[in-house]
C-alpha cells in the first residue's frame, strides 16, 4: 500500500493563503460585476416582475398618490411575451453535428446520440423554454452544464441545469464583449440555501461574518435571515502544456499518462519528431460563500467555462453593455393604459347617474314605489299629473365620459401594441 505524503505545516499555511487569496479575487471580481451592470440587472428583473407578477405596474409613488382610489392593472404586455413564447416552443433550436468529411460520418453520429442523450436526460427543453422566456421578457437568461456521478457506478455523466433568475445569478468580466461571454476570465454562478441546509453541508463554515471581508453594499445579500448564498466560482487559471508531433502526423500533450504510451509507439516506428511548449489556460471551479472557500479547486475537463448566458436585444454603447427583453419600451404606454383606464372608470362611477325628474305633485303617494323602481322587475310606474308641469316624467340624459380619457386609452392600447 502507498504511504500517503503528509503534509506539513508549511504546506497547509501556503494552501490556506492560496484559498483566501482565490476567495478575496472571487468577491472582487463579483463587486466588479455587481457594480459595472447594477442598473441592467436591475431593470430586467423589473421587466419581469412588470410583466408576470399582479401589482406590479403600478410604482409605489403612483400606488400612494391615488391611495383607496381605483388603481386597475388590465395586463397586454403578459400575451404578447406568452406569443413570442409559444413561437419558440413550436420552432425549438436544436444542435446537430456535421462532420468535416465522409470518413467521420460515424464520429458524428456517435458525437449526435451523445448529444440526445444529455439533452434527453437533462430535461434540456424546458431549461431552454425558461431561459428564453426570462431572456425575451427581461433581456437575460442562461444555464450551466455540469457532471454528477451515476448513481450506481463511478463514471460521471453530463447534465445540464437550469439558472433561475439569471439576472441576479450569472456574473461575469465587465471587459467581456463576446456575445456568450466566453472571453470572460471567470465567472460566478450564485445561488440562495437555507442555513439549515448550508450548516449540514458545510459544519465548519462561519457564517455570523459573511461579508467581513468587504465594504461594499453589493455583499449584503449574501446572508439574509434565513438564507445564505453560495456561487461555484469558475475561473481561467494559465498553465503551460508541452505538445509532442508524431512521426505518423498526430499531436500529443506529454504527460505522466501518455509518455509510458511513447515506448509502445516506439516500439511501433512512431516516434516524436519535435515538442513545444503552448501557453494557454485550464479551467477550475471553487464554491465559495461571502466569507471563505468552501470547496475545490475542482478541474474541469474543457477549456471553456460551463456557463451559457442568453440575451435578448444586446448591444454595446461607450464600452458599456446594455440588453433588454420585449417587455422594457411597452411598460410606459402600459402604465399610461392602466392610470387611463382607472381614471375614467372612477370619473363615470362618480359621475350622476340619469335619473326620472319630476314634480313634487307627480310623486307624493308613490315614493316607495319610485324607491325601488331600480331594483325591482315592474312593468310600470305610476305619477299624478301635475297641471304645471305637463306629461309624465322625463329624463334628460346621463353624463358621457370624458372622450379625452377614451382617446387616451385607445391611443395607449396602440402603444403597447406597436412596442
């Protein structure tokens, strides 16, 4: 049996610095991210709360100016979202490999099935369905792809996960200008546990000092009073490979595993005609909370970062990066629609109703009768003729409604649509 190599007190000094050097890179890279696209967050989660959540077309300003006065909220912009919905369920994007010539046929369609079946597995439509729905109606969704073991073995499978809200969960470099981020440094996924759960996963945790390593407001959220925030932290650390050519036209990475393979090559009559060194980057995750690493470094097999963001209307302006769903230019005509609709509804409900007028002489002996006239199903009504007054009781007409407030709602209607 191999006697494992102990490790000194030194070493575990030198490895607790690394980690804490990693978690205060962590914090400032997300204070960074935090800080360059607050407002974009911040108007996209608004977007889809304006849209999907009941209340939420009416500011909190205009909610206390009209008080116990009517505030109605008649949603067009939540079927306009659910259509562009409905478009992408019935034309759903799918992947297929093509292989670059005839021989590798067969490569691809094994690389296709591998790609089903992740797909299959992973429940990949309705993640795609969210992401897009959060993307069209607030301007950013995404999803990660990831490994777990078997469950009755110890190969690890793919999976992909869904990121709710990713708005307020994906951060990434603020200098990212590619339209997946993928020249992103490092990225940052989080997500919110309960404290019951984050003390039975992680006991030797502190958690009365989570944002002690910072002074920024952006931290705060990290720990709530049932809730605490983790985020795999995934990040481009550079290595130096050492690549080996072939007699037979192939290119190697020499390592411990592949340089024992060498003598057989050898012993085949492919040897190494040249090696050189390439400078390039592996990736590595690390779960960390607001106060320390919790997990990791864990490597990943691949040189991109397992992170997939989605936006919808994107565009870069001075450097800075702004995105948007269909919901952000429809919300003022649809608040317009809903302070129209609600104030000429309370204009006709306070205006006079159109009642009978009539003499004194007319009605005396019959005031019950007129009473209840309005709630009753009686065919007739009875008056007294009144010599100053000629003829039965008249009407003279009910107020109409304003039409500068029906224009306005007609006018709003077509803004919402337009947008």
């Amino acid at each position: 049996m191999k006697e494992q190599k102990k490790i000194t007190a030194k070493e575990l000094q030198a490895k607790q610095d690394r980690l804490s050097d990693i978690h205060t890179e962590a914090m400032e890279h997300y204070e960074a991210s935090y800080a360059a696209e607050r407002s974009e967050r911040d108007l996209c989660l608004e977007d889809q709360q304006f849209a999907f959540v009941p209340g939420s077309q009416w500011s909190n300003d205009a909610t206390q100016a009209r008080n116990d006065r009517p505030r109605f909220e008649i949603n067009k912009i939540s079927g306009a979202v659910n259509n562009v919905i409905g478009t992408q369920r019935t034309n759903r994007i799918s992947l297929k490999v093509r292989p670059t010539n005839d021989s590798h046929k067969e490569v691809a369609d094994v690389y296709a099935g591998l790609v089903r079946n992740i797909e299959n597995t992973s429940n990949f439509k309705e993640i795609k369905d969210a992401a897009f729905k959060e993307s069209s109606s607030g301007g950013f969704g995404g999803w990660h792809v990831t490994t777990q073991y078997a469950e009755d073995g110890f190969d690890q499978e793919i999976m992909i996960k869904a990121i709710p809200s990713a708005a307020s969960s994906i951060y990434y470099s603020p200098s990212a200008t590619d339209l997946l981020k993928r020249d992103s440094d490092w990225f940052m996924v989080t997500e919110d546990v309960s404290k019951t759960w984050f003390n039975k996963r992680y006991p030797d945790a502190t958690t009365s000092s989570l944002a002690a390593n910072s002074t920024n407001s952006s931290t705060d959220e990290w720990q709530s009073r049932n809730t605490i925030r983790v985020a795999d932290y995934w990040v481009k650390e550079p290595t130096i490979k050492e690549l080996a050519l072939l007699t037979n036209g192939d290119v190697i990475e020499l390592t411990d595993k592949t340089k024992t393979v060498l003598d057989e090559l050898a012993a085949k009559g492919v040897t190494v005609v040249k090696t050189r060194k390439s400078h390039t980057h592996k990736v590595v995750m690390y779960k960390v909370s607001a106060g320390q690493v919790l997990e990791g470094p864990f490597d990943w097999a691949g040189k991109h970062i397992p992170v997939v963001p989605v936006f919808g209307y994107t565009v870069w302006i001075n450097g800075q990066h702004y995105y948007k769903g269909i919901v952000r230019d429809a919300k003022d005509p649809q608040r317009v629609y809903n302070y129209a609709t609600s104030q000429m509804i309370e204009t006709s409900s306070l205006s006079p109703k159109d009642p009978y007028w009539m003499t004194p002489t007319q009605a005396k002996g019959h005031e019950h009768g007129l009473k209840t006239f309005n709630s009753t199903n009686r065919p007739f009504m009875f008056y007294n003729t009144d010599p100053e007054a000629p003829g039965p009781p008249v009407r003279t007409g009910a107020p109409s409604v304003q039409q500068a407030l029906v224009q306005q709602v007609q006018q709003a209607d077509m803004d919402v649509q337009s947008t």
